[in-house]
C-alpha cells in the first residue's frame, strides 16, 4: 500500500486509488509492455531465424551447392561427348567414307524431353535438367551412329581385306623387279605383246603368299602361265600367280590374306624362275604396282606371315624346294 503526506492533517494517509483509475493505469501498463513485446519480437524475428527456418536454409545451401556441382559435371560431361561427337564425324566416318551427322540430327528429339524441364521454376534445376535431356538425347544418337560405324566397319574389313594390298614375294627373297605393264618384247617370242602383270624375280621355291583374302578358283597347269593359281577376293578383284613350282592349296579353298599358297618355280613360258602376278578388277587387268604402295613395313609382314602361316619362320624360308 501507497501512503501520502497531508500537510493539514500532519499525517500520513494512506493513497486510495479508484477502479477507474486503477484501469486505466492496469491499460496503460499492459499496453506498454505489449508495445515493448512486440517490437522485441520484431526485431528478433528481422536479426535471428528460427531454428526450423535456419535448418531448411543450411539444407537448401547443401542442395544449392550439390546442384552446381552436378551442373558442372554436366557441362564436362557435354564437353567429353562433344569430344566424341567430332572424332565420330571427322574420324571415323571420313575413314568409312559416310557423310558426318547433321547437328540438327544429333539435337532431334530434345523439344519433347524439354516439357518435362519447363515445369520446374527453379531455374538452377531447370537448367540442370535441360543440359542432362540434351546429353541423354545426343548420347542416344551416338549410340545409333555407334551401331552404325560398327556395321559399316565389318562391311569395309571384309572390302579392305578383298583387296590385293600385300606384296605375294617377301623383299628380302627379291632378287629382282620387272615393273614393267602393258606392252613390251617378250623375250621368247620376240614380237610385242601385253604383259597384264609384274615379274617378281627370285629363287626357285621361294613362298608365295595371298595377296589379300579370298577364294581359290583355279589351281592347275594353264598353258603358257605353267602352273597357275586365281583367287576371287569379291568385290570384283582377283589375283593370278603363274609359273609356279606346285601349289599349296585347293580349288574352292578359303585363302586369307599372306597365307602360303604354292611356290615359285619356271613352268609355261617362262626363262628363269619368277613369279608371273597379275591384278583384275571386274575383268580388267589394272597394273598390280597401283596396290604395291600399300604393302606393309618389314615387321609387320613378318607379323601377318607368322600370324596366317604359324608353322612357317618368315625371317628365314628353306628355299631348296624341288
């Protein structure tokens, strides 16, 4: 209780406050502490986040920062497959002799996966998911264009493999190379007529080998090519080896390419023993040096030999076959 000093009475009296007034000050007291509360909530609310706030805001940076990473994955991902995309167009296919793909061709499709994308509005997700559709699409398209190679590539193993691009003589047992096609003196009859092929020159029972894969047609003694040997390689090519020794093979046998086929020898209208080779394509005689530039480095010969012949030592050939 309150006391207040009266003057004329001498005394202290007690302070007697009424209810109105009373209320009115409870009002005031109450108001002002609401005032005070609610601007201290304010102030807190504006400076500090409450604790479930603050826990979605860490995890949306996590998220936030997980999303840029994998973004840049992505963008690595995109710049490998472009890597693969140009090896594909101006590699593989020049090789094959295929067009390359168009970019248009290898971005078809991305409008119908992209609706998907456009129903998210946060940007940074959206715009990781439209980089993953456009991957996802050029990889199927690489895929196809994969699948393609690899069917044109059997295709042209077998065309490469049918033609004659491998030497029937090793350099080393050469002892000689007529390089001349086309018309000549030939040496026995003494009058001018075509010679269709190249004279490899070298000893008697030297190996001779396939010049590319194919299938043995003919296998005999042919008049003036003495005993002679024809491989159809398809693809219109085929090869003749005349005036061998003896042969080495069958008629209908499949012969791959530097496998041993006969032996050099002189029969048929020959001088010396030597190899009679002779290139056609589709039944005309083209001159067999246009294919001799293929012909492989020495160690890569023996390699081809060993690998078709196992039983045979092409760095040194028994020579004395009679």
């Amino acid at each position: 209780m309150r006391f207040t000093y009266n003057e004329e009475s001498c005394r202290y009296e007690p302070i007697v406050v009424s209810p109105k007034k009373f209320f009115g000050q409870a009002m005031k007291f109450f108001g002002s502490s609401l005032l005070i509360g609610v601007g201290f909530l304010i102030y807190y609310n504006t400076r500090f986040d409450f604790v479930d706030e603050r826990i979605l805001k860490e995890e949306n940076t996590a998220l936030k920062t997980e999303w840029l990473a994998l973004n840049n994955q992505l963008n690595k991902t995109s710049t490998e497959l472009a890597k693969i995309e140009d090896t594909d167009d101006h590699n593989f296919r020049t090789i094959l002799e295929m067009e390359p793909l168009p970019q248009s061709m290898r971005e078809a499709g991305t409008g119908g996966r992209e609706k998907e994308s456009t129903k998210i509005n946060q940007p940074l997700i959206s715009k990781s998911l439209k980089l993953s559709e456009k991957i996802l699409n050029r990889l199927t398209v690489e895929q196809q264009s994969m699948e393609e190679l690899t069917k044109k590539l059997e295709s042209k193993s077998k065309e490469w493999a049918a033609r004659p691009a491998m030497q029937p003589i090793d350099n080393r047992d050469l002892t000689r190379f007529n390089p001349i096609f086309g018309l000549r003196l030939h040496p026995i009859y003494n009058d001018w007529r075509n010679h269709n092929g190249l004279d490899l020159t070298a000893p008697y029972g030297t190996p001779v080998y396939a010049s590319a894969d194919g299938y043995v047609t003919l296998a005999r003694f042919g008049g003036g090519y003495g005993n002679v040997i024809f491989l159809n390689h398809g693809y219109g090519f085929e090869t003749r080896y005349a005036h061998l020794s003896r042969y080495n093979c069958t008629v209908g046998q499949f012969i791959k390419r530097g496998e041993l086929i006969g032996y050099v020898g002189s029969t048929g209208t020959s001088t010396n023993a030597h190899l009679h080779y002779e290139v056609l394509y589709h039944n005309q005689f083209i001159n067999p040096i246009s294919f001799l530039y293929r012909d492989l480095p020495q160690e890569e010969y023996d390699k081809l030999l060993k690998t078709v012949n196992p039983e045979v030592n092409p760095v040194r050939l028994n020579l004395e076959i009679k």
